[in-house]
C-alpha cells in the first residue's frame, strides 16, 4: 500500500468521507473490525481499466454486539501504481463503479 493511500466510503456509509495515508486507512479498517465479528466477501466479477481494479460480490457481515447477519452486493475498486495500491474505495451500488470504469 502506498503512504499516500486513499479509503473512499460512499456517501450512504456511517463513516462517509475519505481518509487518507496508512494511518487513516487502517483506522478505516478497524473500525470495520470493531463493528464486526464476522467479514466474508465472495467475489462474482473482476474487471480491470488501466490501473483500476474493480471486483463485484457479496458481502457478508455479523454484528458484533447484535449478531445479526446481514447481506449485500458491494463493489470494491482498487487503483494501483507501482505495484502499490493507491486509492481504495468501495460501494452499495457496484455498478456505479463499473460504469464509472466504463465496464457497463
């Protein structure tokens, strides 16, 4: 992951906004932890453009505390540049990303 690295949540997200660098990332991500018990995505499609990665599937989350289970489609995109990933972002509405990556 590049220093510099970006995490995007989508406006809908209970923490929108961007965080950016290493720290803002993994604080991104243990939030997620401290959510959840239980984080399971199955992949159903990549595809690629240029830099961009974007990868479409089903989301599997389990309350911490609650222990409801919940289940959605989410797409995940990853930009890369010299081997590093340089910006994470990630939607409810995956083929937003698609289209925005003009995989539609």
């Amino acid at each position: 992951m590049d220093p510099e690295i970006e995490w995007v949540n989508p406006p809908d997200a209970v923490e929108p906004g961007t965080r950016r660098g290493r720290e803002g990332f993994e604080g991104a991500e243990s939030a997620v932890g401290r959510a959840y018990s239980q984080i399971e995505f199955r992949p159903e499609r990549q595809t690629e453009a240029g830099d961009t990665v974007c990868v479409v599937g089903e989301m599997l989350y389990r309350g911490r505390g609650s222990g409801v289970e919940v289940r959605e489609q989410l797409g995940m995109m990853f930009t890369i540049r010299a081997g590093k990933v340089i910006r994470f972002e990630w939607s409810r509405q995956p083929k937003d990303l698609l289209e925005r990556l003009g995989a539609v």
